[in-house]
C-alpha cells in the first residue's frame, strides 16, 4: 500500500474516533441548569448596568450553557421586559 494513502486513512479514522468521542461526551455532560429568580435579576441587573456581554457570562455561569444558548436566553430576557 502506498506510504501517503495509509497516512491519510490512519488521520482519517483517528478524526473520525475523536468526533465520535466528543459526541460521546457532550451527551454525558450535565444539561444547563434553569435561572432561578435571583440569578434572573442579576442578569437583569446587568444588562441594566453592565450590557449585553456580561448578562451572557453571568447566565452561563448560573446554569452551565454554551454561549449561544446563553446569548440567546439573554436576548429573550431582555425582550421580555419590554
């Protein structure tokens, strides 16, 4: 067998057994946690006071979300008060 086809077949499976390993793992992972009504006023405060950006890494770091889950919470929390 040709010394590059091996080289790319042996990448290959390793790319594909660490996708099939991150998705094992980010299934097992916690699911977020809900805002209770303290942290939902903190973040109110501080879209408030601070803005957007620190709204998102307070919501994310009360319930364990990804940064778009948490950008777009923050975003529904700030249209709701309108």
């Amino acid at each position: 067998m040709n010394p590059v086809l091996a080289a790319v077949l042996v990448i290959g499976a390793a790319g594909l057994l660490m996708l099939i390993v991150a998705h094992w793992l980010e299934q097992r992972a916690a699911p977020p946690r809900e805002l209770d009504e303290r942290a939902r006023a903190e973040v109110r405060a501080a879209l408030d006071h601070d803005g957007l950006v620190t709204s998102v890494r307070i919501y994310r770091e009360r319930t364990g979300s990804g940064l778009l889950d948490a950008y777009e919470a923050v975003r529904r929390i700030a249209r709701d008060r309108r």
